[in-house]
C-alpha cells in the first residue's frame, strides 16, 4: 500500500471513530440542564425506608440509578467540596479539615466545575452552604465561576430563619422558615430566571441539612419520638419533601426530561444518637475513614438517558463528578477518539456507569487523609494524621496508630480484618503506596516573584550575599489553620549574625543565629510569640538540611516542629492558636525590610500543603507497623 494510500485509511478511520465517539454523545442530544443537589451528614442508611420516612427520595432512585460504592474524598465537609468542584485530592491543597467561621484558610479555583461549564455555555449558579471560605473574594462563589449565588454563611445558628447573601452583596437578608426550605425557595427562583431565557443552567444546591442540631417544622416532629434519632428522622423526611418540591418544580417547568438531577452527600453520617442506623450495614461514622464515614448516598436521574431503578457498584469518588461532567457536555466537534476529558484532575469520567449501567474496574490505588480533631500530643508512630487507602477490594486503613487491613467485598461492606498484618503483602504494598503518593501530592508549585540585591538564581537554588528571594504568593502559603513544610539546604558561608533564612510577614520566621543555632519564631492572632531553637549548630561551608512543619486548626493549637538533616529538634504543642494569618509574600535569605541577609546558599527548596513526617523529611517514610 503506498502511502498516499497509508494516510486516506488512516484518515478515513479516525473518521470512523470520532463518527462513533460523536453519535456516543449525540445519542441524547444537546447536553443537559444540571443540578447537583449536596445533603451535609446524610448517612448511607438514611435511604432504605427502614426507620425514616424518604417517599421522594425513594421515588427517585426508583426513576434513576443508585451508586453503591460512591465515596466522599474526605469524612468531614470541605475536603469532599473542594474535590467535587476541582476533580483533584483535596490534600494537593493541604484541605484535610473543615473551614471554619474565622478561617483565614482557601484555595486556588482553576480548574473548576463551574468555571468549565460556563465555558460550555452553562448560566451557573450556587445556593446554600459553601464551607470552602471566605476570608477572601478569591475564595468566594463568583471567584469559582459561579455567575450568580445565594450563600448561607460557614457556621449557621441552627435551621431557622437563616441569613442569604445573594451574588456579592455586602449584608445578608435573613429569610424565614427552615433551611431546606430557605433554600429550595432560592434554588427554584434562580431556576425560573434561566427558564424565562431559554438557557441551559449548571446549578449546585447545597443544603445545610440535615447538620446538627436537628430541628424540624412540627408537621415532620410528631410523626417521630421526640428524642434525638426522632429529631433527627423529622429532618431527613422534611429535606425529602423540600427536594421534592424542587423535582415538582422541574415538572412543572417543563424541562425535568432534560435535566440531569444527582443527589448525594458530603461525608458520612454523625455518630452518637443521630441516626437510629448508624450508617446502615458499615462501621464507622462523620470524621472516621471507615466506610460509614466515607461511603455515602448518590443518586442519578436523567430521564431516558439513565436507566431507572438500577443500583451500580462501580466505586465512584467526589472528584469524579468533573470529568463526568466534561465528558458529557465537550462538544461532539472535539470529542477525541479515547473520549478523554479536556480538564486535568486526579478524578475518572464514569458516564459510561451512569448512561449504559456499565460496571467500571478501577484498578488505581485510591486515598483519604483526615486529621484528628484537637490532638495535643504526638502519637508513638510520629503520625498525626487518619490515612485509608483501597485498590480493588482492599483497603488499608490507619487510625489511632493502629493498621486494618480489611478486604470489601460487594456482598459483605463491613469492614472486618482480612488476616495477619504480618503476612500480608498487599497491606504492607498499600502502606507504601500511601507514602510514595502523600511525599508528592501536597507539593505547592512555587515561583519566584522576585529577586533583590546582590541575591541570584544558581543551578537548583538561590546564592545569597545581601539581597532577598521572593516567592510569589499562594494560597497554601497561608498556614493559619491547616497543615505546611518548607524545606531547604542551607549552606552558609559566614555566622557571627542573626540571619533570615524564612519569613512569611509577622506570623512566622526561621532566622539562622550567630552561633549557627536555628531559631523558629511563631505569632498567633492574640499577638503571642513562641520561639523554638535547634539543639545543634550549622557550620560555615557544610550543607545541613533544614525543615518547618506546621500542623494547625482553628479550634486547637498549632503544633510546629524544627528538623535539621532529618532529625527532630524541637516541637512545640501548646504554642500559638492559630498562626498569624499574612498576606505577605514567603521570603528566603532576608526579611520584608532587607535587613538581616543571609550570606550564603540555598538550594532544594521544597514547600508542602501537608505536614511531613520526620521519615519523609529524612528522605524515606514511616516503617510498617508490626503487629
């Protein structure tokens, strides 16, 4: 075959494929309206009609599909939002907790969900809870490409008569009724808007139910105990009303058939008296990352395009939600052969699971990262943090410096230990596979914003003889209430002075002083100072490798610790309570006033979202614990 010939076959196959991957798409024509309904703490349970009353909800999944093994990227609230919208691990963002109300906390919006749907010709809008915070513009709904919202603010004082803020108005309008109410109203008049203009939309209704404390209108507090699991059933079987006047809505709005409507939760449900179930058949609850505490509810309907009343238990996570999304609205015109979505992310498209009920393999190591809540003191392993991971029907979970190494089977969701740790290979293959990706996934891409003085670029790092190295700044840079390592290799070439090796404002320096000792320096809000200073020296012309780690949350202490070639220094538990929040940039060999040069060099400068373990500083990770 010449080629010529060559080329037209190849040529005319390519036609052939996209032709296919096109009609794929075209199946169903022009993509659909969509609303992405979030409940907060509805348990995996809560749906099987057994203790609370859900006719709409059950009605639902009856008109489309449920997911059986869908997980939530975190077992508390702001990690899985962050994941949802973004499609990556919340850890790349150092976001293993919740946001809290005086948080100085965010993250960077791009890519995000709403932001490439309007791309794809989406009006967009957000209503109800947001949790992803607020100390900032940047950090607010319109800066994530939502064009219009109505924000409930982070912590709400109870369910009744709640304040909005609509788009970026300055003062909230307080709005009587219960939350699921409240927020139903704003989500069928922001829908009425775009139905009056014949738009598509991309809408995201996030409720602030049914979150403690549990309070329901009286027609749902009669029909159960009044206890806390009846509390707690009236909620749940008034938010299921309330989301049936938003189906109702669709219905009468005449555009039900061409909306995708997906129903699910953010994290597992609260443990205690809550829920008269706990989370149906799993262990575990809210705050754990055993399956009650990551495991939860989706539901799907989209009316002749998703088959009804199927169940899948295709393991889908949060972060999947965007792929999924590209994947069905990327123009057919650019639809690639593979179907690959356009948008980068660490998340999976699953269309193929919600329109063609296909089980989908996902042969990928999978990993959640929880903090403890309020830890004051170092755990024998060093380790502070809750760690799962799964890859198939495996998964290894670390909790309480104890390792489970359970096997999941679809019959059988509870988690139950598989055999000895000790034996066990794969355990022990997951252990490591968790290291390898956490000593990589909170990287924070930095760059520098300047160079000052006599200071310059050199093969991997800075020489520094009087001037300073800005880095431009970043979100993750702000270390007031989450988790931050920066490591460096000093190599100085003179001592007889305090020198700034960091400085990141007035809330942290790590300063080198005359006698070569490293001193860490920390302010919190309230104007206290803590200071931390190294047990060795560095010597003039020898490379040591220095690290902070910061570990931190708004209602405990920041606890941070100083290392010198991977060895532990010192620590502090009971310092400052939250480190002063700085919109400073991050600067290396001096500080802001160009002061205190350093003299010298540093290289190998690694900034972290997470806190490192002293293994990983080391250059290694945390041993296998033995049984």
């Amino acid at each position: 075959m010449t080629q010529s010939a060559l080329r037209l076959a190849a040529v005319a196959i390519l036609g052939v494929l996209l032709a296919t991957c096109a009609s794929s798409r075209d199946r169903w024509g022009p993509p659909p309206n969509i609303v992405l309904v979030l409940l907060d703490d509805l348990g995996y349970g809560d749906l099987d009609g057994t203790a609370i009353d859900t006719p709409r909800l059950r009605r639902f999944a009856g008109q489309g599909m449920a997911l059986s093994s869908y997980y939530a990227n975190a077992a508390v609230c702001s990690p899985t939002r962050a994941a949802l919208l973004t499609g990556r691990y919340p850890q790349r963002y150092g976001l293993l907790r919740v946001i809290g109300a005086r948080s100085q906390r965010g993250l960077p919006t791009s890519p995000s969900l709403p932001r490439l749907l309007r791309q794809r010709g989406y009006r967009t809008g957000h209503v109800g809870k947001w949790h992803l915070g607020d100390s900032r513009p940047e950090y607010l709904p319109a800066a994530w490409g939502y064009e219009r919202s109505a924000r409930l603010p982070t912590n709400p004082d109870g369910h009744f008569d709640l304040p909005l803020t609509w788009d970026g108005a300055a003062e909230a309008t307080s709005q009587r009724g219960h939350s699921s109410q409240v927020l139903t109203d704003a989500a069928t008049a922001m829908i009425n808007r775009w139905v009056a203009t014949d738009e598509r939309f991309f809408l995201t209704l996030w409720h602030y139910a049914p979150h403690e404390p549990w309070e329901a209108d009286e027609p749902w507090l009669a029909a159960y105990p009044d206890d806390a699991a009846g509390r707690y059933g009236a909620m749940v079987s008034q938010l299921d009303h309330q989301l049936g006047r938003l189906l109702d809505h669709l219905e009468r709005a005449g555009i039900a058939d061409d909306t995708l409507v997906m129903i699910a939760s953010d994290n597992g449900g609260a443990g205690g008296g809550a829920h008269p179930q706990g989370n149906g058949p799993l262990t575990g609850f809210k705050g754990q990352l055993y399956e009650g505490g990551i495991r939860v509810p989706f539901l799907a309907r989209w009316p002749g395009r998703i088959p009804a009343g199927r169940v899948n238990d295709s393991v889908v996570l949060a972060f999947d939600l965007l792929p999924t999304l590209d994947d069905l609205t990327e123009p057919a015109s650019v639809a690639t052969a593979t179907g690959a979505p356009t948008s980068p992310g660490d998340g999976r498209s699953f269309l193929e699971v919600l329109t063609r009920d296909r089980h989908r393999e996902r042969p990928e190591a999978l990993f959640w990262t929880a903090k403890g809540q309020g830890k004051r003191w170092r755990p024998a392993s060093g380790i502070e943090d809750q760690f799962a991971v799964r890859q198939g029907r495996s998964k290894l979970l670390f909790f309480g410096d104890r390792v489970q190494f359970f096997d999941l089977r679809p019959d059988a969701p509870q988690e139950r230990t598989e055999n000895d740790l000790g034996t066990s290979a794969k355990a022990r293959e997951l252990w490591d596979r968790y290291w390898a990706w956490h000593r990589q996934v909170g990287r924070i891409p930095w760059q520098v914003d300047s160079l000052t003085g006599d200071s310059e670029a050199t093969a991997g790092g800075f020489e520094l003889t009087g001037g300073a190295v800005a880095i431009a700044d970043h979100p993750q840079l702000d270390i007031a209430d989450g988790s931050f390592t920066a490591l460096v290799t000093v190599t100085p070439e003179i001592l007889g002075e305090d020198r700034v090796l960091m400085q990141r404002g007035d809330g942290w320096e790590l300063t080198l002083e005359a006698d070569g000792r490293l001193r860490l320096r920390v302010r919190d809000e309230q104007d206290r100072v803590s200071e931390l200073s190294s047990r060795r020296s560095l010597q003039p012309g020898i490379a040591a490798r220095v690290a902070v780690t910061f570990h931190g949350w708004s209602q405990s202490p920041t606890s941070y610790r100083l290392y010198l070639d991977g060895e532990l220094q010192v620590e502090s538990h009971d310092g400052a309570r939250r480190v002063r929040a700085s919109r400073s940039r991050l600067y290396l060999g001096n500080d802001a006033q160009g002061d205190r040069p350093f003299i010298g060099h540093l290289t190998g400068l690694e900034l972290h979202a997470l806190s490192l373990t002293a293994e990983e500083i080391a250059g290694g990770q945390p041993p296998f614990p033995e049984p």
